[in-house]
C-alpha cells in the first residue's frame, strides 16, 4: 500500500513511496492532486480552511485555504499554529519494574576509580581558550596510530578544542556552561587522561577553572599554561611529555563485565525525514524502554525539537515540580527566541523540509518518540551532571553537535542518532551509532549508517523488534566494536559548547 495511515483520527496520510500525479488509492477511495514525494503527506479527506491538520492524532498545525482530498499538505498550505494541552502532570506516568542487576543485561566496559563505567579509553586535551586550540591539536597530532601501536587499550588522544574562553562576560551564565561543558569532558568515564592548556591572559583561567569545577590534579589531569612555559613550541613539547607519562596507566586499564545499568545513552536526531516519526525515533524508544528496563540512563534533549508536544513529556513527568522545570524552559526559550527567524519559531532546516516536515511541531511529534514511553525522572541544564537513572531530559539547542557536547558532558557514554535524510555525524569520547529512518537512504550512505530502521518501512520489522535489535547493538558498540562514524574517523571537530552570551 503507498499510503501510511498513523491514526484513525487523522486527515493527513503519509506517503510510502513516490506519488505521481493523479495516481489512483483505491483503498482510500482518492486520487492525488499533485506530485507528491516519498515521506510527505495528501489529505486523506477534504479539510476546510481553518482546520486542525492532524497527525497521530496531534496538531499539526491549521489549514490556510481549503484543501481537497488527496491534495499534497506541506508549508505551502498548513499554517503554524499555538495549541494549549493541559500539562496533566503525571498523567501517563507508568512505573517501571527495573530487573535486579542478576537479570540485567551485560556489556564490556571500563571501569573507572570512582565507579563509572566508560564505554571507550582515551586521553583527552582541552583548551581553556581558542587561544591554546591550535596547541593541543599540535599534541594530538604527534600521537599517531603507529606512536599508540605499543598501548593497544587506548583509543586515541583526541583534542577537543573551542572557540571561545575569552572576549565573553565573566561571570555569567554563559561563563558557568562553558566551565561546566569543559570539566563534564575531563571527568568523563570514557577519558583515561586529560590534559588542559591555557594561554595564560584570558577570562577562563586555567586554575579558576580546576578550582571551580572541583577537578583534582593527578598523573592523569595535568595542565599547562603557554605564556608560563614560554610559547607555542615549548608548550607542545611539554604536552607530548605530560601525555606520554599518562600512556601506561591508561594502558593498563581493562574491560571487565558490567551490567547495562551502566549505560548513559544520549538521543539526538538530525536530518529528520517524514519517515522518522515512523520508523526509526519510535524504534529507538523501543529500544530506550528496554534500556531503562535493565537500569539505564536514557538523555533526550534538542528543547526546541519539543516544541509544540511538550504535553506528550509532562504527561509523563514523575512531579509536578519535574514537569514545570520543562516548561518554564521553553517559556525561556520563547523570550530568547523572540523575532528570530529559527527552528524554535516554526522555521525547520530545508532539509527537513524536502523530507515531509512542515513546521517544528510536525518534527517535534517523531522527536519526542526517541524517549521512548517511561516516566521523565529529572529535567537537567546543559551539561549538568546526570546522576537520575531511568528518562531524563536535558535543555539543549537542535544544533545537534552542540546538544551532543551537552549530553557527553553530563555523561553520556554512548550516543543515538536518527536521520532521515543522511546526517554525518560522529563523537568523542563517547561514540556514536547511527539509525536510518528508510531504506533507500541507508542503501545510499551505507558507509555511514550502522542500523537501517527503513526494515519497518519495508515490512520487515516492527517497532518492537527493532528496538530490540537496537539494545543489542547498543551493547555491542558499547564494549568497543567500532561504530561506522568511528570507523570513518569523525568526532574530532565535534565538541561545539553552546555559545550563549555575547562576544566583546
């Protein structure tokens, strides 16, 4: 059948392959008033102007001219449009009967001095300010496969540089994110070794920054500041010194067996398609409902890939309080978004457009489904440390290597990634799998896909089965099978904290 019908209650279908024009649906009894792309939607009846467009029986947004059965419904005549949910705090909260650890599933995992478990084992460099970024990639570079060839149990010395550190308010909030996005990595359970350098004249003062993030100095968390050990030549060389004294006890670390109650699984999408909300951000919910089954953390964020369906999360807060922390971010999102032409305003990437969605609320509907269907136990700031177990959320921008840097910083040790139309994405420290929302584009990109959810599509696969398949393969990656990202080598220009203040 071409036609996918979501809801009984809805006047919109979506269409499974590419529709020609005038293309007979005898099932539905229509013929299709225009060309219509794989991924996109036809009215299933006619809808008056002014009328609520729905989709798995949401709003969708309103129609701004009459539109006939079997016509294609997309920007050109759906209008965005405010619609108020009752927040109905707790309403769907289901509680979950998490197995004891004896019955939990199992991965190969490193485990860390203080009990966190990392799914990888690398040193990790830092730049307190752009200023010293070019430093630290100096450093890495030195330390190349054939250098690492005798440490066998490390993944890399990775340099996670940024743009900033200086010409910004001090103190602020922005000030705060960056220090706390900063220390989240070089705490990181996926990090042996760290390594922070400074230039020695900027706001983020290296030893302000140890000494506000509580990081602890060790044969494994050295710093450096350039303008005390005299230049960018020096500082390099000291810098393969400090990492070179840090090999062998990163070395000599070991995967053991830990339950899956260690895992901290981080959800972004991007790239959506009108087949995301069908396939792959459902099967991933599948998937995340057995995570948090068997004791895990599952991190969704993207706040403004929320917008619109906030209602759907709220519903499932465990408090009241919970809930309203939720929206008294997007209220903050709101005033900060205010006469912007962004996502968050209704506005989504042309990408996302060519794919199926109208507007942000048609994506936020597939977004939200990547959390699966289990009580949201806390809502976070970016960043912040996670330490609930079971769905939570954490604020974040859509942008997804900044939403990604946030949820590695609070501990993600692990990263899922849907798309739709073919996002390339990868991260470190913790990696990243990638789910295709269809066939046709997992056949395309195959190199950079690890999972094609398109099986569902295809009639292959339920949702369930894929969410299974899905855990397993979360497990599998995360005791060090290389993801496909990994594979192509991509994750080290990914750390990208969140630019909040202003640049003087």
């Amino acid at each position: 059948m071409p036609l996918i019908q979501l809801h009984a209650n809805d006047n919109v279908l979506i269409a499974k392959r590419p529709l020609s024009l005038g293309e007979a649906v005898a099932v539905w009894g229509l013929k299709t008033k225009a060309q219509v792309p794989a991924g996109h939607k036809i009215a299933s009846r006619a809808i008056a102007q002014g009328e609520r467009v729905l989709k798995y029986n949401t709003e969708i947004g309103l129609a701004t001219r009459d539109i006939a059965a079997g016509e294609h419904v997309h920007g050109h005549n759906l209008a965005l449009a405010d619609f108020y949910h009752e927040p109905a705090f707790g309403a769907d909260v289901k509680p979950v009967q998490v197995l004891p650890e004896a019955q939990q599933a199992r991965f190969m995992g490193y485990v860390r001095p203080d009990g966190r478990v990392g799914t990888r084992n690398f040193i990790g460099l830092f730049s307190s300010v752009n200023c010293s970024a070019t430093v630290i990639h100096k450093i890495a570079a030195h330390f190349t496969p054939e250098r690492l060839k005798p440490y066998p149990h490390i993944d890399g010395v990775v340099a996670f540089a940024q743009t900033t550190g200086c010409g910004m308010a001090s103190p602020s909030p922005h000030f705060d994110l960056l220090r706390r996005t900063i220390a989240g990595y070089v705490r990181h359970p996926n990090l042996a070794g760290a390594l922070i350098v400074g230039l020695g004249c900027e706001r983020n003062q290296v030893a302000d920054l140890v000494a506000s993030q509580e990081l602890r100095a060790s044969a494994l968390m050295q710093t450096l500041v350039m303008q005390d050990v005299g230049g960018t030549r020096a500082t390099i060389n000291a810098g393969i010194v400090a990492v070179e004294r840090m090999l062998d006890a990163a070395n000599a670390v070991r995967r053991t067996s830990v339950p899956a109650s260690h895992l901290s699984i981080g959800l972004e999408c991007g790239g959506s398609d009108g087949f995301s909300g069908i396939t792959c951000n459902p099967a991933l919910g599948a998937a995340m409902d057995i995570l948090v089954q068997h004791g895990g953390t599952a991190i969704l964020s993207e706040t403004p890939e929320i917008h619109g369906v906030e209602h759907m999360l709220t519903r499932r807060a465990i408090s009241p309080e919970v809930g309203q922390k939720l929206l008294d971010k997007l209220a903050w999102w709101t005033t900060y978004t205010q006469g912007t032409n962004v996502q968050f305003n209704g506005v989504v990437g042309h990408g996302n457009q060519q794919g199926g969605l109208a507007n942000i609320f048609e994506k936020s509907l597939g977004s939200a489904m990547k959390a699966g269907s289990t009580p949201m136990q806390a809502f976070y700031e970016y960043a912040e440390p996670i330490t609930h177990k079971g769905f939570v959320f954490m604020d974040s921008p859509g942008y997804d290597p900044v939403a990604v840097t946030g949820q590695i910083a609070s501990g993600a040790n692990l990263i899922c990634f849907t798309t739709g139309r073919g996002s390339m994405f990868g991260s470190r420290p913790a990696p990243t799998i990638k789910l295709a929302s269809n066939t046709d584009m997992y056949a395309r990109l195959e190199e950079d896909m690890d999972i094609n959810c398109g099986l569902i599509l295809d009639g292959k696969a339920s949702v369930q089965e894929m969410g299974q398949r899905i855990f397993e393969d979360i497990l599998k990656h995360a005791s060090g099978e290389p993801t496909k990202s990994e594979l192509l080598g991509l994750g080290d220009h990914e750390f990208v904290p969140w630019h909040l203040g202003v640049v003087s």
